[in-house]
C-alpha cells in the first residue's frame, strides 16, 4: 500500500541501479536510489537528544545527519541537555524520538524519564543509542525504565566489517 502512495523509489527496490554513478564501496550514489523518495516524510518530526558531546558528534548531526533526513522530509530538532529534550517531549509534537547516549546524566533525571516512558506508550518511535562503556548512561537508564535491562560492557572497535559467509 506504501508503495503505490509513492513513499518508495523503485529503482531501489528493484534493484535497478543502471546508468547510476557508484561509490567506492559500489552503492549507487542520489536520493533517487535511497529506498524512501526524497519528501516522502514531509510533515514527520524527529526529535533528538544528543548526550554524547564528544568526537564532534553535535556538530556531525546538524551538518551530516540533519540535511539528509530533511530531504526525505522530516522535520528535526536536536538538543543537547536533558531538560530541553524533556521539554521538548512534553510538547507532545514529534513522531520519533533519538536518544544518542552520553557519558554522564546531568538534568532532571525523573521528568526525562516520565516523558521518555510517556513518548513510548503513546506508540511513538523511539530509537536508543549506546557505545561502549560508558556511553551508554542515558540509554541504560531508559532501558532499565522501559524494559528492565542494560548494556554493559566494551567491545573493541577499530576495526572494519566485511561480508562473510551467509
């Protein structure tokens, strides 16, 4: 039903990538090969929560992530502390809700996760972000809020994936 109300692109369901331009790992390169046509979402809004300050991340956001979501058509609004997402949340306007997890909890803790808690039962989207130890302190907590568990622990990075064997 999506696809005839024009949300997807069909060269990239079909797979049909001719004439396209590729990149150096070999995907197609244009919104016209992206699994959703650009402003397909118009009128959706994201919320997100940026915990994790380091590395450039807020910036890379607004800069990298910000832009591409827009031209599929969501509307997106990032915040850096707690209490304004929160804030923001209360709002009762967004349709998905990012909370990229930082190394420590600064904020009101017991309103973050009422409205966090309040989001998810109203059956909006909620996307939770966890690094390693110990960025993962505003994930485990909505975690533990939501679902009774944590992330613990590190798994070593730096390293690359590869296709193995199916």
């Amino acid at each position: 039903m999506c696809h005839k109300a024009g949300i997807y692109n069909d060269a990239a369901i079909n797979g049909d990538f001719e004439g396209a331009e590729m990149d150096m790992y070999g995907n197609p390169i244009g919104g016209g090969f992206d699994l959703a046509r650009d402003g397909a979402f118009e009128g959706f809004k994201i919320l997100v929560f940026c915990g994790h300050l380091q590395e450039g991340l807020p910036g890379d956001l607004q800069a990298l992530t910000v832009p591409e979501l827009s031209k599929k058509g969501f509307l997106v609004k990032t915040c850096t502390t707690v209490d304004d997402f929160t804030s923001e949340l209360r709002q009762r306007q967004y349709h998905v809700a990012w909370i990229i997890s930082g190394n420590s909890f600064e904020g009101d803790k017991k309103a973050f996760l009422s409205e966090v808690q309040k989001f998810h039962e109203a059956g909006r989207g909620l996307m939770i972000w966890g690094d390693n130890s110990p960025y993962f302190v505003h994930a485990n907590a909505v975690l533990q809020k939501l679902f009774g568990f944590q992330l613990e622990g590190n798994t070593p990075g730096g390293k690359e994936l590869l296709p193995g064997d199916p």
